[in-house]
C-alpha cells in the first residue's frame, strides 16, 4: 500500500510538472531581428524545426505510438541539439525549446545561462 502511495505522489508531481511549462509566446530571448532571420533561414529546411518571430527555436520530436521515451537520452540529446548545434543561435540570444512528444516525453527549454551551467553526461559515448 506504501508502495502505491509513493508511486502516485511522484506521478502527480511529474504531471504538475508538465502543465507547468512556459508558453512559447511568454518565453523571453534576446536576440535582435537580425539573428532571428538568420535562424529562420538556415533552419528553413528542417522539416521538424521552426523558428518563432520572438526567437526561439522550437523542434519537436514525436514518437509512434507503443514506444517510450528514455529519460536520460531525451534530456541529453536536448542539450546537445541546443547546446553544441545550435550553439550560434543560443550566444546570440536565442532560446531553443525542444520537445518530446509521447510516452516519456519532455520539454526542455536552453538558453546561454543553462548552456553555461550544465553539464552533459557521456550516455552516447559508447554508440
């Protein structure tokens, strides 16, 4: 019974979690129109990537039904893609969200600060 207590205060906690993400629109980057334009341009013909009038870069990953997401490989291909590929557009004050989408999925959302502070983990190493 202890078991199942626990069990639903984490699920509870996690789905709190998730309802609380930012909206897009409220998020607040940096970048000038300039480096906006150059995102949209180079990123234009990546069929899961767009880029907001505000700044941010917004990828969304789905996933087929009946599979799941592995936590740790989400969080850190979405510090690699913001991180390091998209490192350019994030020192000019850009933000880069990147979403998961299914079971087991996240958003995260990176800008300098964050690039600055975390630490990635070497999961693909061995690959």
């Amino acid at each position: 019974m202890k078991l199942k207590n626990i069990a639903f205060v984490y699920s509870a906690a996690f789905a709190l979690t998730a309802c609380n993400t930012v909206k897009i629109d409220e998020l607040q980057p940096t970048a000038n129109p300039q480096v906006i334009s150059s995102a949209k341009e180079a990123l234009s013909g990546c069929g899961d990537t767009r880029v907001t009038d505000n700044g941010v870069i917004y990828i969304l990953k789905k996933l087929p039904g009946g599979h799941r997401w592995l936590t740790q490989h989400v969080v850190e291909g979405s510090y690699r893609i913001s991180c390091q590929n998209m490192r350019e557009f994030v020192d000019a004050g850009m933000i880069v969200r990147v979403s998961y989408r299914g079971k087991g999925g996240t958003t995260q959302d990176y800008d300098k600060a964050r690039c600055e502070t975390e630490i990635p983990t070497d999961i693909y190493k061995n690959w």
